[in-house]
C-alpha cells in the first residue's frame, strides 16, 4: 500500500486537473491519496505531521498569473527536507528554473493534458518505484510516551515557563528541554536519540543563544513537526514565504495568552479541526475505506467507481450518487435528505441498525470479491449511520452497498433493511 501527500490547487478552474491527476494516482497506480479535509487554518507543523505519514509527495503546480502557488511550493520544499520521494507536475508555462533541476518533474499541457497520460503514467511509476514495493515503516518506533521538545525556554518569564510545562504535560506529552541535553561529547547517544523519538519541537524562536540555534537547525534539517512562537508585537516577518508557515505571535494583547495561542497551535498539528468538520463523516469514512482495502492492502480494482469522497480543499467530489462540487455545496446531501423525509414515519432507525448488523455479519461470511468487500464496509457505514439517527446518510451508504446486499439481506428475511434498501438502490 502507498500512500501518498497530494499538493495541489484549491481554485475552482483547476478541479479538472485535480480530477485527472486523482484519477491516474488512485485507479491507474492505485495508490492512497492521503485524506485531509479542508481547515480554515495550517500552520507548518500540521503538513509535516501529514507528510510524515505518508511515502512521499505528488505535486501539481498550476499556472497562475501570480506565479505558483507560495502553499505548494512550500509544501515542496518540505517534501526536499523531509528526503521522501516527490513527483512535481508542472504547467508547461511556467518557468523552467521554478524547482530544482533533480526534482523528478514532469511537464503538463493546460489545454491537453489529457492527452499526456502515457507520460504522466510513466511519471507516477517512476516514483512508486523509488517508494519500493512495500514502503517500509518507521524503523522501531518509540515505544515510550509522546514527547515535545523544547527550544528557548529561556526567553520566557518564570510564570509563562509554568504555564507551557503545564499545557505540554496536560496535551500528553512528555516535555524535553533540548537546551539541557549535553551536546559536547560525541558520540552522544541522548542527543539522537532525543531527534529520533520527538513527535513535536516547541520553539520560541526569539532566543538567540548558541544551544538555541544549534536545536532549531538540528529539528527543522530531522524534519520533525515544528511549533514557533514569538513574543514580540512587531515580529518581522518574511514576505518571500505564506505567513502560515511563520511564528505565531502570542502575549501580545489580551487577545493572544500564551495558553490560548499554544491550544491552537497544538489542535493544527494533532489536526483536531477533523471533529469541527464532521466526525462522524470521518469515522464513515475511515470504516468504508478498511473494508474495502485493508484486506488486499490496496484499492482494488472498480471500487473507486463506486466510492470515493476526495477532498480536493473546498471541492468535494463524490462518485455515484450525485455530490456536491464546491464550498459547503451539499446537494447530494438534498437528494437523500428528501428521500428519507418519505420513509421516515415507517422506519425505526434502531431497527434498521440491528438488522443491519445481522446483514453485514452474513455477507462476511459469503463475501468472495473485492466487490463484496466494498458492500460490507458500505453496510458498516449504513449501521454506523442509522445507531447515529443520520437516515439520509444511511440512505446514501446503503445506495453503494448494491444487488448483492440485497439479496442476502432478502434470504434472512429481515423486512426493514430489504424495503430500506430497496429505496435506497431504486428497485
């Protein structure tokens, strides 16, 4: 299984080349795009926490009079410090000197792009190569706590030092002032042990001090997720890269306590936005795509045609049923909610859910293709859905589940799931 980071464009006019560039990552490579709802903020450390769980990167570098994207650019360069594999497809009008000459890149036509998949194919064969047939996984992982290390502590008055101590240990993490750790005496075994283990670095970026240096050198060139913070009102910041990926200014103002700034930050990179997206999307989601690939550990074949919910950024592409295209656009969400507005009278939610239940049990049990595989975990979502008293979800999960869900359903008799059903795949 490969899964890889996909950088590329949020605007509106290039949904067709996100379209086409998914298309040949996930049903020609079959390779798992890494899934990251949309979130009104980021910040440096979310993306490195994203990449880190990834084999490597594919970026689409889109024409923009502008230039490209500063966001994918920097993503880019992470993906350089990070040493993983990466694939850049580049718009052929853009300049030539806009990427290193040894990045793997390949060029795109923004009027017939289309008709270059051979070499874009070729491309994308290219680096799952370099990820190996089977990526391996972090060589023995830490087995201990979580841990956050911690660079300019020094620069913050005694009562805000508490405080971050505090709000680190309350997060779950086991502090590591790297300023403490001995550097002087090789081979200092603490010292990379302490840049191979840390989950996270805290950097208060406005101390100068040598071991300061030396530690925000040492975990920015490691690639480990980083956190800046300044106390400084003015702080001058870089116009050459986003704002975003720059230190976040705090104890300026009664708007900014240091607490409050460091929950923020903290909530981007353990990427808790998911639960103000919609947990329970997420789970639906996670759910269908275990079932549906974990078992042969890949996409199987036609089963991206029957699901899948890219995040394209603010654009939503749902397969099968008609989805909703753009921000919050939910008309798919219309079509079920309508549907399910006729059966609501006649249908017990908790019912269905055992029934349910039951049904997924059996088609375990029969299930032989990668086809049914798809219909189990579409049966799970449906039972997750109706226990969470979401009919029209329940609905748009058992319009996937197919014939086959029905007719097993049909020969254990359980009357709500078949007529449900039923509605559902239109019989």
């Amino acid at each position: 299984m490969h899964i890889v980071y996909w950088a590329h464009s949020y605007r509106d006019e290039d949904a067709p080349l996100n379209r086409h560039f998914g298309i040949l990552i996930e049903e020609a490579q079959r390779m798992i795009i890494n899934f990251d709802p949309p979130s009104a903020r980021v910040n440096e450390s979310k993306l490195d926490q994203n990449l880190r769980g990834c084999d490597g990167l594919v970026a689409v570098l889109s024409w923009r009079e502008t230039g490209p994207s500063p966001f994918i650019l920097h993503e880019i360069g992470l993906c350089l410090r990070a040493r993983k594999p990466l694939l850049v497809f580049v718009d052929d009008r853009l300049s030539g000197n806009v990427l290193p000459a040894r990045v793997l890149q390949r060029r795109y036509s923004h009027r017939t792009y289309f008709r270059q998949v051979r070499e874009h194919t070729h491309a994308l064969s290219a680096i799952k190569g370099y990820m190996g047939d089977r990526p391996p996984s972090r060589y023995q992982p830490n087995a201990g706590q979580r841990s956050c290390g911690m660079v300019g502590l020094g620069t913050l008055a005694p009562l805000d030092r508490k405080k971050v101590l505090e709000f680190v240990a309350g997060r779950g993490y086991e502090a590591v002032d790297l300023e403490r750790i001995d550097s002087a005496i090789p081979p200092d075994y603490e010292r990379y042990e302490q840049l191979a283990n840390l989950d996270v670095a805290l950097l208060f970026v406005d101390s100068r001090s040598r071991r300061s240096l030396y530690w925000t050198g040492a975990v920015s060139a490691a690639a480990i997720p980083c956190i800046a913070i300044t106390l400084v009102a003015d702080y001058s910041y870089s116009k050459e890269f986003p704002k975003e990926f720059q230190p976040r200014i705090a104890n300026v103002g009664a708007a900014s306590p240091i607490e409050v700034v460091l929950a923020d930050e903290f909530d981007l990179y353990e990427q808790d936005f998911l639960k103000a997206e919609d947990a329970a999307t997420i789970e639906r989601y996670i759910r269908m795509q275990m079932q549906t690939g974990s078992l042969r550990g890949r996409y199987e074949e036609k089963t991206r045609d029957k699901f899948v919910e890219v995040v394209m950024g603010d654009k939503y592409t749902v397969s099968g049923q008609a989805g909703a295209v753009g921000r919050q656009a939910h008309a798919h969400d219309m079509t079920f909610t309508q549907t399910w507005n006729q059966l609501e009278r006649s249908v017990d939610l908790a019912v269905l859910a055992q029934e349910l239940t039951k049904l997924r049990e059996a088609l375990g049990k029969e299930a032989t293709t990668p086809e049914h595989r798809f219909a189990i975990g579409a049966v799970e979502a449906a039972e997750h859905s109706a226990r969470q008293k979401d009919g029209p979800k329940t609905l748009e999960y058992l319009k996937t589940a197919g014939a086959w869900s029905l007719s097993i359903a049909e020969k254990l008799g359980i009357g709500v799931a078949t007529e449900v059903l039923k509605v559902a795949i239109g019989v």
